[in-house]
C-alpha cells in the first residue's frame, strides 16, 4: 500500500502555488514608468495650453490698455490705418460666422449622408475602398482650396447663376471650406453610426421598420452624440482657416455681411497684419494678439461644447 505524501514533503519538493503567480523582477518599475510618462505627456499637453492662452493675454495687454473690450467688440470699424483710428472687430466676426455657415451647410448634408451610405449601404470592400478616397480631400493643402475657389468656383458660379458675383466673395470660400471640413464631418460621423450594435437595427427590423426608418429612427438618434461633436469640431476648424478665406475672400470688412461681396475675416487680419500690410508698430502687434486671443476663447468654448454633448447625449450600450 502506497504512504500518502506528507504536507511537509509536498512543500519541500514542489514550490508555493503563489510562486508561479509572482511579477517578473522588474514589472512593477516598468509599469511606474509608462505611468509617469503617459502622465507627463497629459500634463504637457495641459501645459501647452495654458502657455499659449498667456502668450495671447500677455501679447493684447498693451492693445486692451488703449482699445476697451467694449469698443473692441461692438464697433464694426476696423480702420487701424486711417484718422481716426478704429479697432471694432464685430464686423470681422461677422463676416467669419457667415463663412463659416456657408461651410457647415455644404459640409454637414454632404458629411453626414456619405457617413450613412458608407455604415449602412456599402458593402465591407466598399467601405475600406471609399473611407480612405474621401479622407484624402482633408491632406490637400489649404492654399489648394483657396486657387480652387477663386480661379474655379468664383468663375464658375460668375457663369451660371450670379452673373453680378465679385471677383473676391464670401460664397466661393464657404463653399470651398465646406468641402475642406467634408472629410471631418463624414469620418467622424460614420465611425459613430458604425458603431452603433448590430441589435438595435435589428430589433427595429423585427417590428418591421424599413431601412430608412432604421436609419432615421434609431441609427441617427443613437449617434447623435458623436454627430453633435463632429459638427461643433467642424465648426471650429472653420472658424480657425486662414489661406481660403486669405485667398478668395477678400480684405474688406462688409457691414452688413454679403457673401457676394468682398470680406475679411478674423484669420485675414491676423494675415494682414503678420505679412505687413500694417506699420509694424508694438501697438499693431498686440492688436494681432487680440484677435489671437478672441479666436483662441472662441475654439475652446466650442471645444468644451462639444465635450458636453458627447456626455450629455451619449448613449451607453451594455
């Protein structure tokens, strides 16, 4: 009859089970390392940030000291170059918002209906085939963009249904932008109408819903999220353009707004004022600064309202 093995035998000639489960030497240095250089790169980033709002702020101090916030903001008079001199910007912010709708209209029905044919129509291969072709429109340089609408649009819309269109206008370079911030809408967009799960077009389809009511009724509503964020995003890479609008736009200030018109946005004083137009005084130059600050406040509210609408209308799936 064989001897049962003895617990004192067993541990003698058979290590712990704990043993086998013990971190390689070295792990937990390796993990405090990549811990402390993800965070270095977050407070970077941070960093970065907060050194770039004071370079505006400290840049406009000695531009606010001579021109009030109110005056800054509520006069449409931009005329830094004549007597008497006149630093209004609302105008100029004007003028960019209008831009800048033009854009969102072209690029938001565009964007969103080729993010749902490329989730909800075409096949895997056409997906892989198509997703890349239209991302590619956001690598072309701006300054493209701005010859394309100035030497192709503005003559082509002069041609056809606005005979009386100036050479410089505010509508070819909407136009022209919306198709630049096309790829950011549709990518975006159809990575979250991509993602909604599978069972909730197929719980509608088995309540007999149609494709389009699928579509319309629950894949958009359960993306809306993402949509929203992608709008506010593209909202404010549009805001941000500087060589369409530098290019086809113009340099006039129009009050009121006329897209047919030449106008000159925020970014195209910047450009106006960086490239020499102005005498380079300290005075002109915190004035840049302003106008860098304005954009840089207006870029970060959007960016938070965009984070808000993420969390707000997110849809959690289990």
């Amino acid at each position: 009859m064989t001897r049962p093995r003895s617990e004192g035998s067993r541990t003698a000639t058979s290590p712990p089970p704990s043993a086998s489960l013990r971190a390689p030497r070295g792990r937990g240095l390796k993990e405090q390392l990549i811990r402390g250089l993800f965070l270095l790169c977050g407070l970077s980033a941070v960093a970065i940030t907060l050194l770039t709002a004071w370079t505006f702020v400290q840049g406009s101090l000695l531009f606010f000291r001579e021109v009030s916030p109110a005056e800054f903001l509520g006069s449409i008079r931009w005329a830094p170059l004549t007597v008497p001199q006149s630093y209004g910007v609302l105008a100029l912010i004007a003028d960019t918002l209008v831009i800048t709708g033009i854009a969102l209209l072209v690029a938001l029905p565009l964007g969103i209906l080729s993010a749902v044919f490329l989730s909800e129509y075409a096949s895997e291969r056409a997906r892989r085939l198509l997703k890349p072709v239209l991302e590619v429109l956001a690598g072309v340089p701006t300054v493209v963009y701005g010859f394309f609408a100035l030497r192709f649009v503005t003559p082509l819309l002069q041609g056809t249904v606005l005979p009386d269109l100036g050479f410089w206008n505010g509508l070819s370079a909407g136009i022209v932008m919306g198709f630049m911030i096309l790829p950011l809408v549709a990518s975006l967009s159809e990575d979250v109408l991509y993602a909604v799960p599978r069972s909730l077009r197929e719980g509608a389809y088995a309540l007999g819903a149609t494709k389009f009511e699928v579509i319309w009724k629950v894949v958009l509503p359960a993306g809306f999220s993402g949509i929203g964020a992608a709008f506010i995003l593209a909202m404010s890479r549009a805001i941000g353009e500087t060589m369409i609008v530098a290019l086809a736009a113009g340099r006039t200030p129009a009050w009121p707004p006329d897209p047919t018109e030449p106008m000159m946005t925020l970014t195209t004083t910047i450009v106006n004022i960086a490239t020499g137009d102005h005498e380079a005084t300290a005075f002109i130059w915190s004035a840049l600064f302003a106008i860098g600050l304005l954009l840089f406040v207006t870029t970060l509210v959007l960016n938070i309202a965009s984070y808000f609408i993420v969390k707000r209308y997110r849809e959690r799936y289990e």
